[in-house]
C-alpha cells in the first residue's frame, strides 16, 4: 500500500501517452485505465462498484464513457487507455445513461434513508443526488431477502445490497476468508455465505473490511449504543471506558478534521461529556501485552521447537487461526488483547484498589474493530464469571453517541486520561499501525535479553506500508527470522511458506485489517464523494500520526513505564506468574473451516 502522493508520484514516471478528456489533451500512464487517468487530472467519473486493484469488474455502468470511434458506451473501469484516445464524460447520452444504471438500481431498493445508518455517507444516495434523480420512474419488484443479525458484530440487510460485489472482493482477494459468493442467478442473485448462513455459522473472522467496503447499508456493524446509553442512566453502576490508540487518529474524521488528526484530548473530553466515570487509555494494557508478549518470546527461544510465536491481539487473526490454521494455535501467544487486559485489571486490581465491587463495574470498549465486538463475547474471556469488557463501540458508533448528546467535538477543550490507566509509553501508542506491535515488542525483548537499551529505538523497516514483510534480527546472540503481515491472505502466504519450509519464521505479527488497526472494519467510512479516498490508501496517513505520536513522547519502551511496573509490584508480580495467566492470557478453539456444518451435525 502506498498513500495518495507517493502512488501518484510512481505512476507518473511511467512511460505516458496523450489522451483527450472533452477535448483537453493530458499526458497519463500508459498502464492506467481512463477511470484512475480522469481522476488523476481531477475529472470526475461516478462509479460505484470499483475498488481500485481489489474490484475492476465495470458491472455497474456508472462509470460508462464516451469513446470516439466506439459505438457503444465503455465502462472507464475497465477501459484501457493508448495514445491519442478521445473520451467525453459528459455528454447528455453519457449523463442519461448513468441517470439510468443509478435509477434501476433505485427501483428495488430498500429506500428508508431517513432511518439508515449509512445515511448521508451512502455511495448510492450520493450518486443519486449527484445525478439530479428527483424520482424513480420504474416499478421494481421488492424482494424480502430478510435480515440476517444472529450474531454479536455484523448485520446483513440483503434488501439493501446492490451486487456491487466490493464485500466478495475483499473477503476473497485481500482476506482470504472466501465467506461471499453469487447465490441463483440474474435478478435473483444475492451476495450471501453458503445457503445464506448467519456469519457466525460460517468462517467469517468477523474483521468488518466487507462493512468498509459495502457502498450502502447492506453490511454494517450491531451497534449497541441502546445499551451504553441505558447503562449511563444506571446509577448504581461505575462506568469506564477505554480506548484504543489508533482511534485517538481517526475519530476526527467523523467531524471533518484531516486524515491523521491527533485528537486525544478532544476524545477525552467529549467521552467525559457523555457521562463516562472514568476515561482509561488502553495504551497503557498495550504496554502491559508487550511486558506479557516479550518474556513469552524469551521462553520459546529457550525451547525452539515452540517457535514460531505468533501475535495474538488481534481478534480477528485469532478467528482466522482458529478456522484455517488450528495446526498453529499451539503457537499463537496465549497474551489477550490490550483491550481485554483492561477490562480483566478493571474488574480486579483496579476495583480492589479503589474499593468497588466488581460486579457494580461496566467496562466499555471504544475500539477500531468489529472483531473487537466477538472477541469480547468470547466464553474463554471472563475470569471468575465476570465478563472483562462488557460492550464495545466502533469509532462509527462513538461519533454517532457524541452527535446524539449534540457535543460540538472540534471546539472541546483537550483534557488527560484519568489514573490509573492514564500513562503510557510510545511503544503502546505504536500498536495502532501495521508493524507497531513488533517494534514495541522488540524494544522490550531487546532489553529483556541483552540488559541494554538500544540507542535508536525504531526498526523503520517494520514501518512500510507492503502486506507481508519478512527480516533478521539479532538481540544480543539471538538471531531471529521475523514477519509482519497485515491483511489475512498475507498471513495465509507467511504460515503456507513456513509450514513447507519456504521461509521458516521465529516471531510473527499479524494484524487482520490492512494497513493494522488504523484499517479496522469500525474505522469512519471515508467514500461517496471523494473517490481518491476510497481508491487509494489512506491508512499511511493514520499510521504516521501514531508514529508521530510515539517519536514525541519522553517514554518510549514499554517497560519504561512506571504504572506498567507499579501494577506488577501491587498486584501481577512478574510477567508470566500465576496471577497475570490467570488475569492477562486466554486459550482458543479450533473451529474448522466449515462451522455450520458441525453445528447442525
């Protein structure tokens, strides 16, 4: 993945060609489609079922064009361009056409955009409005697809899939995972998991890119912002809320700020407006996996036949694991995530230190993931019957809460993080970003084996944008062969090509969502309009703010951080002892490839 600037930068050194856009010559790539030409020159072609190098499939018609000397309109995602091509975009045949193509697509939709939770951040309802469609002429017949909701993370409204096919793409070329296929054919054709399965019955890692992808409603995250408002009301409770690095650089977003905008004090504050007790930095359990994480590593290094250790954070790797790799479960690090660290040192030292009882707690999650939301249903994530997170919130559902309590977020003052869970190190902050994880861990591993500190601690080559990169290490006499892999087809190619002795590994990070948590599928939504935001990435940009955030902090290695080492004094004792195992690490479960069918079995 590359951002915006640096693909731009890259294609245009390739060899280039003159095309004509309405008569104006332009010199492009010669290797570009006339979409990604016109919209280098800031030409606006609408489309709809294109996702540049994921979805190219021109199904929709939106994007149709004029060619001179080709009867036929063209579809622009997929046209090639060559050297004097002639192309008008605006002509009254090329507006009616996709007036048309929008319209159809309108008759037998559901259209409740009132109560939509994509409304006005709707792909189709942009280009509607953008096409000047006052009414829809057509009669189309109204499918009742039903709703599919019997899981905890994702809803799926088929009324309001338009077969783009943007969630196949990703689940099946970037993920994977193969949950979406075609069922029937023609008018009856619907993008659904074998026979229409719940995805809970099938091998979805519930990681949301598909919710990211989807144009419309089709897809979108089980909000439970009912149940966090009614638990606010209660006040017999003690309510805490925690939240991820990452969302510190992207929430801003939802209120118009650039991409990468740090707005941590801003977060802070309009969470303390929504009637929260106490705002808590998962950062701080970030730092406190990495303490858990580091001293594992050291332990299989003493014993090799337990290498590789794999990361474990991220919940939906995990569920990939469970389903396509139980063979390598063994080798997954038993570390919860940070955030259900934070919720199981809650519901005990935290309640213990300040004299709460731990069933009077309420632990919510603001997290950039949908996976994050199965992760903390999961029955192995309690501990003495009581649940470590009680409800998670995507970024999504955060910005909606703050809009609904009428909070004008851009102009809040800047406030802290309340104690205990307020100071933590760069190498937590880090997490957010594809690579984060293993620098973090290795700043600490490196002082955990050697007893030195390194002088720069930043291993920038964990830090480029590609899906799965591969290294050498040395910590003192510990040479370690190293990957990192964002997106779960990477990870897919890492463990196929360690499994068959390819490309043997030692320690491997996995972060199911590309470009890691900045990408996560409950991340804001950033489409309709602006194309470029949608067709190229986006997350280089969260992914530096961390960086940025980390290069300016005075403690930047996790077990720098003096709260990290006053929770070990006044409650843990030392990294793997009883209690943290008890408290800080987890088991899983093999779940087959085919969930559904051991269920009806």
């Amino acid at each position: 993945m590359e951002n915006i600037k640096e693909h731009d930068e890259k294609q245009m050194k390739e060899e280039q060609v003159s095309v004509y856009f309405n008569g104006i010559e332009y010199k492009v790539p010669k290797t570009v489609t006339v979409l990604e030409a016109a919209r280098m020159n800031h030409i606006d072609i609408p489309s709809l079922c294109y996702l540049k190098d994921i979805n190219e499939i021109g199904t929709c018609r939106v994007c149709l064009v004029e060619i001179e000397g080709v009867h036929a309109l063209q579809a622009s995602c997929v046209y090639p361009v060559r050297d004097g091509l002639k192309v008008k975009t605006n002509t009254e045949r090329v507006r009616r056409a996709r007036k048309t193509a929008v319209t159809l697509l309108l008759s037998n939709h559901h259209r409740e955009c009132l109560t939509c939770i994509r409304n006005l951040n709707c792909e189709l309802q942009n280009l509607a409005d953008q096409l000047g469609i006052r009414d829809i002429p057509y009669t189309g017949e109204m499918y009742d697809y039903g709703f599919h909701n019997d899981n905890p993370v994702i809803q799926r409204d088929y009324n309001k899939c338009i077969n783009c096919r943007r969630c196949l793409a990703i689940c099946n070329k970037i993920q994977e995972c193969h949950v979406y296929s075609p069922i029937n054919r023609g008018l009856d054709t619907v993008i659904a998991p074998a026979f229409k399965k719940d995805l809970i019955e099938v091998s979805c890692i519930m990681c949301g890119q598909c919710v990211i992808a989807c144009p419309t409603a089709s897809l979108t995250e089980k909000e439970s912002i009912s149940d966090v408002w009614d638990v606010l009301s209660d006040n017999t409770k003690h309510i805490v809320v925690q939240t991820a690095p990452s969302i510190q650089v992207t929430i801003g977003e939802e209120f118009g700020m650039e991409i990468g905008s740090q707005v941590r004090g801003k977060l802070v504050a309009a969470l303390r407006r929504l009637g929260f007790h106490k705002v808590f930095a998962t950062d701080v359990t970030a730092d406190l996996t990495i303490m858990e994480e580091a001293n594992e590593l050291i332990e299989r290094l003493k014993e090799p036949e337990k290498l590789p250790l794999l990361s474990s954070c991220c919940p939906g790797w995990v569920k990939f694991a469970e389903h396509f790799y139980p063979e390598f479960l063994q080798n997954l690090s038993s570390c919860k995530s940070p955030h259900e660290m934070c919720g199981a040192l809650t519901k005990s030292w935290y309640a213990k230190k300040y004299d709460l009882d731990p069933k009077d707690i309420i632990n919510v999650a603001i997290m950039p993931c949908t996976a994050k939301k199965y992760e903390a249903s999961r029955p192995e994530l309690e501990v003495d019957g009581i649940r470590n997170v009680d409800f998670v919130l995507t970024t999504r559902e955060l910005a909606r809460m703050i809009r609904q309590a009428g909070i004008d977020f851009v102009n809040l003052p800047d406030e802290e993080y309340d104690e205990p869970f307020n100071q933590y190190s760069g190498a937590g902050t880090i997490f957010g970003a594809t690579g984060g994880l293993f620098e973090a861990a290795l700043r600490t591993a490196h002082y955990l084996i050697t007893g030195d500190e390194i002088d720069i601690p930043d291993y920038t080559d964990a830090r480029s944008q590609s899906g799965l990169k591969y290294g050498e290490i040395t910590i003192g006499d510990k040479k370690l062969s190293i990957a990192i892999a964002h997106g779960t087809g990477n990870a897919k190619e890492a463990l196929d090509n360690h499994r068959t002795g390819k490309k043997k590994i030692d320690y491997m990070e996995v972060m199911a969502c590309p470009g890691g948590c900045v990408g996560g599928g409950g991340q804001p939504i950033l489409g309709g309009k602006d194309h470029k935001k949608i067709s190229l990435d986006y997350r280089h940009n969260r992914s530096d703010a961390l960086y940025n955030i980390d290069k300016s902090m005075e403690i930047r290695r996790s077990h720098e951080n003096e709260q990290i080492k006053k929770i070990y004094e006044e409650f843990l004792g030392e990294p793997l002892s009883e209690v943290s195992k008890k408290y800080l690490h987890t088991t899983y479960v093999d779940r087959g490839k085919y969930p559904y069918v051991r269920t009806n079995e």
